[in-house]
C-alpha cells in the first residue's frame, strides 16, 4: 500500500483482517504486543486516503475505523 500511486488503490486492496482475528496469540504477553502492533498498523492517521480512489475513500475511512473500534474493544478486554 505505500508503494501506491495516489488515487489507484481500492477498497478490496486493503488486507481488512476479519471480524474477531484481530489477535490470535495465546499468551497475555503475545496477544498484548499483537494488539498494540494493531493498533499502531490499523489507527486511521496512518492511512493516507489520497492514494484510494475518490469513490473509496470513505468506505476506506469506515473500514479501517471499524478495525481501530474492534482492536480498541480487544485491547479493553485484554485489560482486565
């Protein structure tokens, strides 16, 4: 995705991992640093809209703010 031209990715392009695969490791310690490697990976001001088409790029930003609330939900859980 870095590597991109600005305005030539789509939404399919982005690797969204599915719903509840955000960490898969099996200990506290593992899913812990998994979790803050998410949150770095997915945080929507990483993503820079302007290599998505201009007909993406909203579904993009909705997508990846819906990764950040699952990661964030999982970080909370890993929490307590």
């Amino acid at each position: 995705l870095a590597a991109a031209q600005e305005g030539s990715l789509r939404l399919a392009d982005v690797p969204l991992p599915p719903p509840g695969a955000v960490c898969s490791a099996r200990t506290a310690s593992a899913r812990k640093k998994a979790v803050r490697a998410a949150l770095l990976r997915w945080h929507p001001d990483k993503f820079d809209l302007s290599k998505f088409t201009t007909e993406d790029r909203d579904a993009v930003a909705d997508a990846v703010a819906d990764v950040t609330r699952r990661v964030v939900k999982e970080k909370k859980r890993l929490a307590r």
